[in-house]
C-alpha cells in the first residue's frame, strides 16, 4: 500500500511490530518543510472533520516541528507566541469584528 506522506519516527517500528514492513526514505530539508505544511493541512481538516482532541494534538505536534525546521526553539516558539498575545491579546473573549467603521 502506498502512502508517500511524513510520519512519526515510531511508526516504522510500530509496522514492524504488526509484521508488516515499511519502505522508507529520509526527506531533505527543503522536501521535509515541503511534507510537514502538507502534514499541517492534513492534521488540520483531521480536526475539523472530528473534532478530536488527539487531533488537535497532532497539529501542535506538527506545528512544533515546523518551528524547528526553522531553527525556531520551543523556548523563542513559546515567547514569540507571549509577545503577540500581550500585544494582540488572545481569544478568550470571544470576540466577533462585524465591521470597521
């Protein structure tokens, strides 16, 4: 069966595991920033097809590798992310923008 997508590093082992074999093949940096966006938008409709909170968990996951590829650590990830919420606030509010005026 032919997939042709990013995976998580167990998943070999984990098909191993099950008797199957999986042929695999290293991605260069540009091919792997390449498969992570497609891994974003495949993770992204996953969630919003289901609403599932594992699914959520997998865009973060994915997200974070993201950053990382970019030679973003988690610790500039999260501080950029605080920065941008003290200067834009967050979502907590709730808050619809009908229109400007």
């Amino acid at each position: 069966m032919g997939y042709n997508k990013l995976v998580r590093d167990n998943i070999p082992e984990i098909i191993a595991a099950t008797g199957g074999r999986a042929v695999i093949r290293i991605l260069e940096d540009e091919e792997y920033l390449t498969h992570l966006y497609r891994k974003l938008r495949e993770e992204t409709q996953e969630f919003l097809e289901s609403a599932e909170v594992e699914e959520l968990c997998d865009i973060v996951e994915v997200i974070e590798a993201i950053a990382a590829a970019k030679g973003i650590s988690s610790e500039e990830f999260h501080n950029r992310r605080e920065e941008k919420a003290k200067r834009n606030g967050r979502f907590e509010r709730r808050i619809l923008l009908i229109q400007t005026e």
